[in-house]
C-alpha cells in the first residue's frame, strides 16, 4: 500500500472523474425556437424549447430579449410557460431594424431567477422592407438588457452543437494528453538505454510505448464517436488533426513490426531505441505544426489545436485536469505491468 | 581528417561509384520515364490537381527505391572499414548530400518527363523550383536515414516502405499545398508559412538523423 499509493490514487481519481464527469448538469440553454424567421411590423409568437430548465417553477422572473450585435434590444411583450421547458414568446416586432441590410439574425436571450441567463446565438432572421436606422435607434432600446440572474449551481458550460457531449473532454482530451506524457517519458528511457546499454530501460520503453498507443487508439476512438454526434461522421479528411493522429499512430505501429523483424536482441534493444526517439521527433510536426497550418473543425478551432480556453470554465478545469493525473497514472501502471510480462519472457527464454 | 574533410571524400567516393556502376541511376531513370508514361497512359487528359497529385507520388515511390539501397548495396566488410576509417557524422552527412542530389535529379527529370507528356501546369516557376529543392531535401533525410535503420531489420525493403510513408506524411503535404499554390490551384497568401514549416521539418530531421546514427552504425 505504502510502495504502491500512486496506483490507488490514480484508480481514485478516474473513479471521481468518471462520477463528476458524467454526473454535474449541464447549465441550463436555450436548445431551439422556432419559427425561426420573421418580418418586421409583425406581432410574433415563437416557441423556445430549453434544455434542463425550470421554466414552470420560475414563470414569474421569466424575461426575453432579441438582441442585435451592439446592444440593441427588444423586449418580449408577453411570455406564457407551457412546460418546464418550453414557453411561448412574444414579441411585437418594430418596423424598422437597427441595421442598414434588409435581413439580419437576432440573438434570444432568456433569463429567470432560478436558471440564470442563456443565449441562444443567431437564434431568428427578422426581414425589413426598407431600412431607416434613425428610426430604428428609437425603437430597438439601448443597454435595456441588464439585471441578468446567474446560476450558482455546479455545472457544466450549454454550448450549442456540443451540448452533453462536451464531456468527452475529460475522456478525449485527456488521453491524447495522458498520451504525450507517456511517449515524452518513453524517449527519455530509449535515450538512457543508447546511454548504458541496459536491457532494463529498453524494456520500459517498450511498455510505455505500447501502452501510449493503447491510448492513441482510444483516443481516436472516442473522437470518432464524438464527431459522429457533432460533425456527423466517424472520419473526415476536412479534420487534419483526425488524420495526422492515424498517421502518427501508423509511425508507432511501424515500431512494433521493427521489433519483431529482428531476432538479437542487443541489436534489437538498439535499433528500436534510435526508431523511438526519431518517431518522437516526426511526430512533433504531425500533432502540433500541421494542424496550426490548416483550418480544423475542432472546439477552439482557428489556428489553435487544442480546446479553447474561453470554453474551458473552472467547473470543467476541477474536473479536467484531474482527469489528465488519472489517465497518466493508469498508463504507468499499465506500463509496470507490460514491464514486468516481459522481465518474465526474459528469463524463460534464457532459461531454455 | 576533419569532418568536412571526410564528407567531401565520402561524397567523392559515391559519385566515382555511381560513375562506373551506373545501372542504378539508370535503372532509376527508366523507372521514372516508364511510371510517368504509365499514369500519362492511363489518364490522358491531366487536370492540374490530378497532376500535382500524381507528380508527387511518382517521385515519393522514385525516391524510396533509390534511397533503400543506400545501405545495402556496400558489403558489411566495406562498412566495418569505413567505421574504422571515419566519423560516422561524416557517413551520413554524405549519404544524405548525395541522396539529395540524385533525387533533385530524378525530380527534374521527372518534371521533364511528365510535362512533356501531359502538359505543364506550373505558373509560378519559382515557388514549383523552391517546392523540389525543400522536397528533394526533405525525403533524402528521412529516406537515408530509415534506409539505415532498415538495412538492419529482417525485410528490409517492407520495413523501408512501413518506416517511411507515415514519417513522410507531413511534409509530403505541405509540398502538396506548396506546388498547388505555384499552379494556381489554390491562392495562398501566407505561403512563406508552408516553406518555413518545411525547413523546419528538414532541420528537425536532420538534427535528429545525425545524432542517432552513430547508434545505428556500430554493429
């Protein structure tokens, strides 16, 4: 127990992440409304559907705006609740819209004591005959929206298109990450066994690689799911970063069948180790240059590989990065295990 | 003997042999012409992002059967001769010049060969120019150096190709992208970014190659 408490921590740690991750609410959002097109001097009634919401418990505190990108906003003139999650909205829609092109998307922003505030972005296209922005100015007010609940409840960001599967950052994520940390680890062994030529770091290297692509394989694999929901397709050449992975993971498959194409084992211990170290370095530009080139169609996309950090909220760090400490944890116990089936292969086959 | 001493000797010393031996070179130039003449007979009419696409791959298969022999083709009795003689810094620095040359050649001819046949759909010549140097640099390091670690594994012709496809992904796109911009294909106005990426790539790989080799080398 003494020698072995990184091995309890890690199981302790995937086990309050798998709890958190899977158990905190999402906040709740604003999911539809429809219909979602409308023309101005129009009395219109729209349906918005909301997700985890208390619409029926907070009917009183409940208010709405559309709102136009600076600030512009108009008052829902009447709101009824039809169930907890769904209400019927109205608004008297002006004559003219405070922009000077004919159709423009407005914003909903919803808001009650018990949920908070939700948005739900380029939520109606509202159509003008002819556009007048003085006139406009009057009627869309200024700087009305304000007073705005917020939900003091533990939970995750609502974020259109992710919704619930924003989770997967703790599984996804977290692997390509747990991933990294066991490759960078591997080198470092294969450089320490060109250092001394002790079969022992070989080994090791070994078992941290096998269990690293172990976890490249899963981390594919729940990004496909992932992007089965989101992107709607297992696989895309669109994603660069779907594909660099396969790549990479082909260069550390490459690895295995060089260690079984040769019989020595001095000479084996040797080759791979020089293999794994220049895999290493290939795979630096395939996981964190290419992907900065190209567009990708990943969360905090844009130049940048990895999850935005404007997406990232504290309730998602305190369980976000625990869950990077579990996974690596368990990918080096997973490793000593690997280590160990091969110390016994040693020494039967050198006993026979 | 200092090390660029013992590279220019090296170096000599693969030219005078290909000289007199001459059937691999050739061989490799008649495996270029008669490739292209194949893909030329086997699509005719060759639209512009058909023929960056079959340029490259011609010369991505040209360049990994010149470059596996490198190791190979000298007798394990000549290697344990230079290893008493020189740096092996110097062994690779050398194979990787001379590979880069032979395969700068074997891209011009085959962008000779291939725009005599199907048309030449390069506009910007020096960006295409550019796009072969990096290109010819870049799979002479990487191939020379898998071409090492193959010669020591059991198949080594199928280890070649398992070894050096993947490792060459990155920059085999971004010549890709390169070559498509010097046709027009795409507009890219940052493409000092894609030449930038390559030298990088180049650089990582050669540091790398030199300073595992000598791992490689001592048997």
């Amino acid at each position: 127990m003494r020698k072995f408490w990184w091995k309890y921590l890690g199981a302790a740690i995937l086990v309050y992440v798998i709890l958190a991750g899977m158990l905190i609410p999402l906040k709740p959002g604003v999911l539809e409304i429809s219909p979602s097109t409308a023309q101005a001097a129009q009395t219109m009634t729209f349906t918005v559907e909301g997700y985890n919401t208390n619409y029926d418990k907070a009917s009183s505190s409940i208010r709405a705006w559309l709102r136009s990108d600076d600030d512009h906003g108009l008052t829902a003139s009447e709101i009824t609740v039809v169930d907890y999650n769904t209400l019927n909205v109205t608004f008297n829609i002006p004559k003219w819209l405070p922009y000077e092109s004919k159709v423009k998307y407005f914003s909903l922003i919803l808001d009650n004591e018990i949920d908070g505030a939700s948005v739900l972005p380029s939520a109606v296209s509202l159509t003008q005959e002819v556009p007048n922005l003085a006139r406009a100015k009057a009627l869309w007010p200024q700087g009305n929206i304000k007073d705005l609940h917020t939900n003091e409840v533990i939970s995750f960001p609502y974020r259109n298109i992710l919704y619930e599967t924003i989770r997967n950052l703790y599984f996804h994520v977290s692997l390509w990450l747990a991933m990294m940390i066991l490759f960078i680890v591997s080198v470092f062994y294969s450089i320490k066994y060109l250092r001394t030529f002790n079969k022992d770091f070989d080994d090791k290297a070994l078992a941290l690689t096998s269990s690293g692509l172990m976890f490249g394989i899963l981390g594919l694999i729940t990004g496909s799911i992932w992007a089965k929901h989101t992107w709607g397709t297992y696989w895309t050449w669109q994603e660069i970063k779907l594909n660099m992975t396969a790549v990479a993971m082909l260069i550390y498959a490459a690895y295995f069948i060089l260690r079984s194409s040769m019989e020595d084992s001095e000479r084996k211990s040797r080759i791979s180790s020089v293999y794994n170290i220049f895999a290493f370095a290939a795979l630096i530009p395939l996981l964190y240059v290419i992907p900065r080139l190209t567009s990708s169609l990943h969360p905090g996309n844009g130049g940048n590989p990895t999850f935005g950090s404007e997406d990232l909220d504290n309730t998602m760090r305190m369980v976000f990065y625990p869950a990077v400490i579990g996974f690596t944890l368990l990918g080096l116990w997973i490793s000593t295990l690997i280590y160990r089936i091969e110390k016994i292969k040693d020494k039967l086959y050198d006993r026979v | 003997m200092s090390i660029l001493k013992e590279v220019r000797f090296l170096l000599q010393k693969e030219l005078v042999l290909e000289w007199r031996q001459k059937y691999a070179l050739s061989g490799i130039l008649l495996y270029v012409l008669s490739t292209v003449y194949i893909v030329y007979a086997a699509t005719q009419q060759v639209q512009p992002h058909i023929w960056n696409a079959l340029f490259w791959i011609i010369i991505l298969f040209a360049s990994v059967n010149a470059i596996a022999k490198s190791f190979t083709q000298d007798g394990e009795k000549r290697q344990l001769y230079f290893y008493t003689l020189v740096n092996p810094m110097a062994v690779i620095i050398a194979k990787i010049i001379y590979n880069a040359l032979l395969l700068g050649l074997i891209s011009f001819l085959t962008f000779a060969a291939f725009s005599l046949v199907a048309g030449n759909p390069v506009k910007i010549a020096s960006q295409f120019a550019i796009a072969l140097f990096l290109g010819s640099l870049g799979f002479s390091i990487a191939f020379t150096f898998i071409s090492s670690i193959a010669a020591q594994a059991k198949n080594s012709s199928t280890m070649m190709a398992i070894m050096s496809f993947p490792v060459i992904i990155p920059v085999l796109l971004t010549l890709i992208k390169l070559s498509a911009n010097s046709m027009r294909i795409m507009q890219d106005t940052a493409i000092w970014k894609d030449i930038y990426t390559l030298i990088a790539i180049d650089g990582i790989l050669i540091a790398v190659a030199i300073i595992l080799f000598p791992f490689l080398w001592r048997d």
